[in-house]
C-alpha cells in the first residue's frame, strides 16, 4: 500500500474518531516526523499529527520527493486515542478542520507519477474518409488519471463545407465561425505538455485509430510542418475487441464501437458520433476490454505502435470509424 493512501484512510479515520478507545496504525519516519519514543500523552498526540498534516500540505513535487528520502526509515507507531477529559478542544477541532482536498490533491499526483505512462483516450469527426482531401472537424479526449482539466474537447474550422453533416450532427455554420480554430496542432500539443508526466510516453487510445483516427492526426501534423512527439504511441482497441468472446465462447458478431457499447450494457449519454461522446463510451469499454483481457498498463503499451511505424504503409484511402 503506498504512504499516500495510508495517509488519506487512516488519518482521516483519526481525525473523526480522536476521542474514542480505539487504535490506529501510521507509517513513521523516525528522523523528523515522530521521536524515537513513543509517547503516551494528548499533547504529544497532536504534535505528531500536526507533523504529518504539515507533510501533506507541502507543495506537491516536494511531498513526493520527500516520501522517498533514502535516509528516511519507515515503520510503523501505535497512537491510541482515549476518553481523557484533558483533550485539547481546540486543537482538536482546528485538526478536524484541515481541508482534506489538500490530501486528495497530492494522492492524486503521486498516482500520476506512479503511472508508467499519461494515456489519452481520444475521438475525431472529420468531413470525410480521405485523409488527403478532407478534415479534422472535432477533436475530444480524456486523461485517464482524472482531476481537474482531465478533457479537452474543440471543434476545427476546416475552411470548406461539411457535406457528412448527416453522420455526425456538425454542420458547416458551426464551424466555420472566426472564433472557432483553423488549426488543431498548436492548440494540441500545448494542452498535452500541461498533462504530461515529465520522462513519461503519452499512450493515446482510439477505436480502429491505426486505419481512420492516427492517420488523420498525422495528416493535421503534416499541415502544419510538425513531427508528431517520439514519446507519443497508439492503441487500437479494435484488435483487442476482436479477442473478446461472449460467455458461451462464441466471438461477437460486431466489434463496432457501438457493438461493443451494447455488449457491455453502457448507457449511452448524449448523441452517439459526436467525438466527447465517444471518448466517454470507449473509455468505458476499455475498462472492460483490459479487464476480461487481463492487460496490464506495460501490457497496453507493449501492444502500442507510432505514427512512424504507419505513415508509409496505409493506403491513401481509409476505412471509415467503426
């Protein structure tokens, strides 16, 4: 279990039961956080929790780097709580007071630099099929670790008429506006780099990306005479769809986006074919898929190619989205 989510579990627990005759075990460092020994009274209680409160209010990338200090010892300290009289009311309740959105805030950035890569689930609608002729019209993803700002959704004025109106509800008056962007590249890059975990890859996750979604994408870099990051890889989920079996061992008989949204009984919220929409859903369904699959995230990733492994074997025609 990591020290952030001992923290969060066990002394919030304390925190609402300080009081009561119960025990409670803490990680300690025996350095600065608690002395050697143990101490028996209130007061020396509620030293030791203002120490480890202090810890979790300190800024985030030092509350990380701090937790693996090489000279730090971790062990574990008894601090039992009574009906004493002598509580100190006050500091009592000025600890039961303290924000736990603080603590919420750094176990979430310590599960961010645990992960082993930021993996973007991500949708596009575009005015046509062809790569070379048409367009990327919305682009909408979502950051798997969540948070604050974890999706980022725009349309795309494609300086051209949208004749797929028909497919997925965008219409050319809605893009072709001065306030709507004419460039999804700058925008992009600029929102990826305030996710990134610095020395991380960034797994993006599409259905059917390698034929319809990765290739438009590179098209868009191409425009704008950019490279797509080295660090960027891809995941299909269409190939993974295609291992699933139904409970009677039989193969599904669609492995649509759709299908599989039936499939999993995913109640679907909004209009289908939008591209948040979509996201939404196959977030939903990659669950799922690495769930029955058994993958691991290094798993996902070993499974995962580049835009330079595609870019000069795809066909100039591609297959429309499933």
């Amino acid at each position: 279990m990591s020290l952030a989510s001992i923290w969060s579990a066990n002394l919030y627990q304390l925190w609402n039961s300080l009081g009561s005759n119960s025990t409670f075990t803490f990680l300690r460092f025996s350095t600065t956080l608690v002395p050697e020994k143990p101490y028996n009274t209130r007061r020396r209680q509620l030293q030791q929790l203002r120490r480890l409160v202090q810890v979790l209010r300190w800024e985030p990338r030092s509350f990380i780097t701090s937790c693996s200090h090489p000279e730090w010892k971790v062990d574990k300290v008894m601090v039992r709580s009574s009906t004493n009289k002598d509580i100190n009311q006050p500091e009592l309740n000025k600890l039961k007071a303290v924000q736990c959105y603080h603590i919420q805030e750094n176990i979430s950035i310590r599960k961010a630099f645990d992960r082993p890569a930021t993996i973007l689930v991500f949708d596009i609608e575009t005015t046509g099929f062809s790569r070379q002729n048409e367009r990327i019209i919305e682009f909408a993803l979502r950051d798997l670790i969540g948070g604050k700002n974890s999706t980022f959704q725009t349309l795309i004025n494609p300086e051209k008429d949208v004749l797929n109106a028909y497919i997925h509800g965008i219409r050319t008056y809605m893009v072709n506006k001065p306030d709507v962007p004419t460039e999804l590249v700058p925008i992009l890059l600029q929102y990826v780099r305030s996710r990134q975990v610095d020395g991380r890859p960034v797994i993006w996750v599409a259905h059917n990306g390698r034929r319809f979604d990765v290739p438009f994408m590179i098209k868009e870099f191409q425009r704008c005479s950019v490279e797509i990051p080295p660090d960027w890889m891809f995941v299909d989920t269409l190939p993974l769809a295609r291992q699933l079996v139904k409970a009677d061992g039989s193969k599904l008989p669609s492995f649509s986006l759709k299908a599989l949204r039936e499939h999993y009984e995913i109640p679907l919220d909004g209009p289908a074919h939008r591209a948040m929409q979509d996201v939404t859903t196959l977030c939903y369904v990659l669950q799922r898929i690495t769930f029955d699959l058994k993958l691991s995230v290094p798993e996902l990733m070993n499974g995962a190619f580049r835009a330079s492994d595609i870019i000069k074997i795809l066909p100039e025609k591609q297959d429309g989205a499933v």
